[in-house]
C-alpha cells in the first residue's frame, strides 16, 4: 500500500473575518481537513466491501455501541504515543454513488467530555485511480470548541493533532480495506 498524504487544511482569517460579519460569526467557522491513502488493489474488488456492511471499520473499532453503523474507537495522532488519543463514537452512513466513486458519510464525537473535543463530520469515499489501484480518501469538518480561546489554541497547535488523526484514520481504513482481498 503506498501512503500518499495530501493533507489540507482551510482556516478562516479570524481577524478579517470578526471585521466583516462579527465577532459570533468568526468563532464559529468551521475548519477543512482532508487526507487520501493510494491503495494497489482494484476498485471493483474493494467497492463491494466498501459499501457492504462496516467490517472493514470494526478492526479498528472497540466495540459497537448499538445496532447499525454506531462504533466506539480510540483515535489520535500516531506520532502522540497514545498520549493524545480519545475514545470516540463513530457514525457510519450507507453508501452513496457518485461519479466513479463511493461515498459513505461520517462522523465522530468524544464520548467522554464530548464539549471539549471537536466532533468531526464529513466524507470517506472510494474512487478508481488506474486499472489495479483506488484512493481513500476522507475529508471531515470541525469547529474548535471553547468560541474565541478554543479557536486561537486549534490554530496554534490542535490542527496539527486534527490533522494526524484524521491521516492515522485514514491509512488504518485503507489498510483494513485491503487486507484479506
């Protein structure tokens, strides 16, 4: 499996933004993340298990905490030692077609002090990238939590995390999508 990162992150110029429509309105931007792991296997071999049922979440899963697509995981930077992991419920969402691609939606939310801790919602999608090789790709929206102080500390540094957690998720989805194919 070859890692190809291609993060992305959009911030919001909170100082030009507070000018223009408020204070309120700056606090609450949210903020982009995207990632993508390039994996050498067929589309048409991983589309199936795509947007079957989530096994191919559940490895890295804890447990389910419901009947459906409802799963607890630990998630983090990989480089934090686990010193910065949380536990999380994860939301999975049906498959949806678009063009050449599979789209399921997602979301994650602490399940301890869940008002500390961004909630992230948005995207994983599969898509053909040549005859034998797909791209996962996930791409989430948060906002920071705790307004203005909360906002000013995910810029200083928290993006960084957000940002490895959301590449640690990604190659582990990929990585468990391509195993046993």
């Amino acid at each position: 499996m070859a890692l190809v990162a291609a993060a992305r992150t959009s911030y919001v110029d909170s100082m030009s933004e507070e000018r223009q429509m408020g204070p309120e309105v700056a606090r609450t931007q949210p903020i982009f993340i995207q990632d993508f792991v390039d994996v050498e296997s067929p589309y048409e071999v991983l589309r199936e298990r795509f947007s079957g049922d989530s096994e191919w979440l559940a490895p890295i899963a804890s447990a389910a905490t419901q009947d459906g697509e409802t799963l607890r995981m630990r998630i983090g930077p990989s480089w934090g030692a686990g010193l910065m992991t949380r536990e999380v419920r994860i939301s999975l969402g049906p498959a949806r077609h678009g063009v050449d691609t599979l789209l399921r939606s997602l979301s994650w939310e602490a399940t301890e002090l869940p008002s500390l801790f961004p909630s992230l919602e948005g995207d994983v999608e599969l898509a053909p990238i040549g005859p034998s090789s797909c791209r996962v790709s996930l791409a989430v929206v948060y906002t920071p939590p705790l307004g203005e102080f909360g906002a000013r500390i995910d810029r200083a540094l928290l993006h960084r995390v957000a940002q490895s957690t959301v590449r640690s998720f990604v190659t582990r989805v990929a990585s468990n999508l391509r195993t046993d194919v």
